[in-house]
C-alpha cells in the first residue's frame, strides 16, 4: 500500500455490494482489496476459503469484552497497514442496512486501522467513501420479511445457488459513486498530538479520549460523504409520493398524471438541496422506474398506480422463531408492500430531514425570532441524531450564519412552491 493506505468504505445494502466492489477494481486494474467479512460466510460449505482467496479475511460478527480477540485482531490490521499491499475495504455499518437508512457507523475497525496513524505507524491514511445505490435492491423482500421479524435465512451454499434464480429478474440500474478521499491528515490536522504515544511501548499504547472522539467523529463524515455522493432514484422519488399519497389520502392508489405531477416537484426539490437524481425524462424516466418494480406496484388500465397485494408465505416461516411481537397473516400481508415502499423512501430522508425540520417549526411559529428558530432547529437535530446520522455530526452548531440563512431561505421557497401548487 506504500505509505498511504487507502481505505475503501463502501455502503453496504446488498450481497452484491462486495462483488461489485471486487469486480470494478478488477476493471479498472486497480489492486483488489483485503475485505472485512464476518464469520458467516466463513462457514459456507466451499465458498468460504474461496472468498479468502479472492481477498476476504474473516472475523467475528462482535468481539464483545475478549480482549485477546480485540489485541489479536488489532495487530492483524496494523500488519495489513503497515507491511500490506493491498487496499483495505470494509463496511462501516457493519451490516446491510434492511430500511434503505445509514445506519450507525461500527468504529471497531476503524480504531484499529486509526490507531496505526495515531502512533505514527503510518503517516497518513486515505479514507474513500463509496456509496452504492440500486435501482431495486435484490434483497428488498428479504429485508421486508426480516422487518417484520422473521429471522434472515442463514448464508449458506446451497442458499446461494437456490437464489441464483431471481437474477433472471430486471432489476435496472447501480450506481457506484467514489466521494472525495478523506486524509486522517488533513482530517485530524491541529487537533492531534501524535508524539504523546512515543512515550510508551506500543502494544501498552491506549487511545486518548480526543483519539476516541475523533475516531467516532471520522466515522460520522464518513457516512455522511457516503450520503453525498448517493444517487436519488427515480423509484426513490416515485416511492416518496406514493407513500405521501397513502399517508395523506389513505389510499393504495394514485393517478398516473398526479405521480408524474408530485415527482416533478419533489424532484425539483430535492435537486435544490443539492441532491444528485437519476430523473432525466419524467415519463419515460417513471414508466421505466414503474416497470422495474411492477413486483410492487402496478399501473391498471385506467392509469391508477397501485401498490400490489402481497401474501407472506406464513406456512414456511416457524412462528416460534419470529423475532418480537408475532404478527397475524393480515397484518403481515397488509403491511409489506408498504415496508417495502418505505425502504425505497428512507434513501431520501436524510437529504429532506433538515430542510423538512426548519419548515415544521416556520409552519408551527408562523412567526418566529430567527435565534429561536435556530434553537428549535438544534434541538430538533439532537432529537433526531440516532435516527440521521447528518444530524448527529454537530454541523449544527458549527454552521455558519450565512449557512443557515441559505437554508432558510431554501425552505421558505420550497413553502411557497408547494402552497402554489
Ligand atoms: C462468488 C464470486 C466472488 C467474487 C469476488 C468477491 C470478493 C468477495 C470477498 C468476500 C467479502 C465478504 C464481505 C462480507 C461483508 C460483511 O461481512 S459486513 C459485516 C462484517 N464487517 C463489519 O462489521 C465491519 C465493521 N464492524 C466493526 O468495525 C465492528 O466494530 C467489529 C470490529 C466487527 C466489532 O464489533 P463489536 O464487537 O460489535 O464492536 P463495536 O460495536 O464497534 O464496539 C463495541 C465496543 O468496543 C469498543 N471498541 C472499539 N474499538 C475498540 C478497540 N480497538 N479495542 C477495544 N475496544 C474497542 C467500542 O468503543 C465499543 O464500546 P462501547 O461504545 O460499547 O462502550
Ligand atoms: O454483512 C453481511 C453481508 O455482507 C452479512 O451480514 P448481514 O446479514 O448482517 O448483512
């Protein structure tokens, strides 16, 4: 890796996510990375040593209080760092999100690959957040089912080949999308004093708690870059409006030219809050979103789109395994669909969450001091800072004046816009 490792952090919301991630390096003549996999996978009957060879190296899914394990881990990852050649990936949520939401970056990794730079093992590292959105996720019913507490089905080969089978199925586009390198450098630059570790041995070497607050500090920006570079769908936003009409209507249902209508809006928005979306063609664009979810949603011949009926197949499931409260088959089958919308409206929350804040409070106060809005607006981000993780980085606080001005004043034509409309 030279004197620069880098560090490949993509998301992570699918199988396919390492695969791809394997493939493009392959393509692109770029050295293919040494990848985190939990022990899962490790069991497979004949798959596991193949993975190894094509780059994974197995750990424990948690490593709980086992010291030995943490220290023997640890010094694993500083030989990779310090004597590797390879670029290191792993996934900093530590699991594939089932809601389509960053979830809460894991730092164990993380520290042990930091702690090579804090001891000045190495003199600086490369952090590349990657963000990898699909068009339809080939999990998604999975993930449903697994919402709604049925156990996930354990990794397995014959697993594997069994469900070989859905891939025959159009699931449209990926976008793979590198975010700006992070340097631990430039990252840490006046906020760290690397030479207080001379003094010590270093396996005797613990961090310091401004080490600890900027590792999770670090994870944080890195989730959030990965949010940056993210690509909105057209099925985002076509899930977006359709679950706004459930929400407000009470109703499955929807005119085709009202969804065209409410997408355009939505996807003006969005764009304006500095959003990448995939829509170019409105109609050609949706009709082709439509079809590649027509296992969801369905256009009649009178032109309603309307979410499908699903039936949980209850009869394979051990109701004794369920996680949580075990639901009825009716429950079941009338909230899937809509779990399965809604993990295809959380990739857009966290680009909507702060505008959407300051709008309830100017909706709420309809006059307000700009101050107290402001201390509205951070306790709202507080509140909110397990469920987004934009909110949790304390942008707040630090966000200049003109910044939130801006921010303000973007909400308040979006109000307008969508009072005129
Ligand atoms: C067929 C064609 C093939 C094509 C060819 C494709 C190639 C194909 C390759 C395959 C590739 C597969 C890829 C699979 C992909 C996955 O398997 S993803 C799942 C596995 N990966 C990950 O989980 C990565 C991220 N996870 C982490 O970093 C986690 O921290 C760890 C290391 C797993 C440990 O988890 P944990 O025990 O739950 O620990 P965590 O919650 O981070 O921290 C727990 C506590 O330990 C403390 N702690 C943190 N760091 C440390 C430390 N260094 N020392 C001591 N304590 C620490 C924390 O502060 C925390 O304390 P509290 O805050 O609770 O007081
Ligand atoms: O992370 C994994 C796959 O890459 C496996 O574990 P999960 O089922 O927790 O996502």
């Amino acid at each position: 890796m030279g004197n620069k490792p880098i560090i490949f952090l993509p998301t992570h919301r699918s199988y396919a996510d390492f695969i791809l991630m394997s493939y493009l390096c392959f393509t692109y003549n770029i050295e293919i990375p040494a990848i985190a996999a939990g022990m899962d996978f490790y069991s497979m009957w004949a798959m596991g040593s193949m993975l190894r060879d094509t780059g994974a190296f197995f750990m424990r899914r948690s490593f709980n209080n086992d010291h030995l394990y943490w220290d023997t881990f640890r010094q694993y990852i500083h030989q990779l760092m310090a004597e590797g050649d390879l670029p290191l990936e792993f996934f900093i949520e530590g699991t594939r999100s089932r809601s389509g939401k960053s979830l809460i970056p894991k730092i164990g990794l993380l520290s042990m690959v930091l702690k090579t730079f804090y001891t000045a093992v190495v003199p600086d590292i490369l952090f590349v957040p990657i963000n990898i959105s699909y068009d339809r996720v080939l999990e998604e019913k999975l993930f449903a089912y697994e919402l709604l507490g049925v156990p996930k089905p354990k990794e397995s080969t014959s697993g594997f080949f069994k469900s070989l089978s859905i891939i025959k199925e159009y699931y449209g586009n990926i976008y793979i999308d590198f975010g700006e390198p992070i340097s631990a450098r430039n990252f840490f630059s006046g906020y760290l004093n690397r030479s207080f570790h001379n003094l010590k041995p270093i396996h005797m070497q613990e961090f310091t708690e401004q080490e600890k607050y900027l590792t999770s500090k670090l994870s944080n920006e890195i989730v959030v870059s990965q949010q940056n570079c993210a690509v909105i769908t057209t099925f985002n936003v076509i899930a977006l409006a359709l679950i706004n009409n459930c929400y407000i209507t009470g109703c499955k249902e929807m005119k085709l030219e009202d969804l065209a209508q409410e997408v355009a809006w939505i996807n003006e928005n969005l764009r304006y809050f500095g959003t990448v979306t995939e829509l170019n063609n409105l109609i050609v664009d949706i009709q082709n979103a439509l079809n590649v979810h027509k296992s969801l949603v369905t256009v009649t011949n009178e032109k309603m789109v309307k979410l499908v009926d699903h039936c949980v197949a209850l009869k394979s499931i051990d109701s004794s395994q369920l996680k949580g409260h075990a639901l009825s088959q009716e429950t079941m089958n009338s909230v899937l669909p809509f779990i399965m919308l809604q993990i295809y409206v959380n990739p857009t929350l966290h680009r909507l969450c702060n505008p959407s804040m300051i709008t309830i409070i100017i909706q709420r106060y309809k006059v307000i001091e700009k101050g107290e809005l402001f201390s509205q607006y951070n306790f709202l981000q507080s509140l909110f800072s397990h469920e987004f993780i934009s909110c949790s980085t304390g942008n707040n606080l630090v966000c200049n004046h003109y910044s939130k001005r801006f921010l303000l004043m973007e909400c308040r034509r979006s109000l307008k816009n969508y009072y005129k409309t």
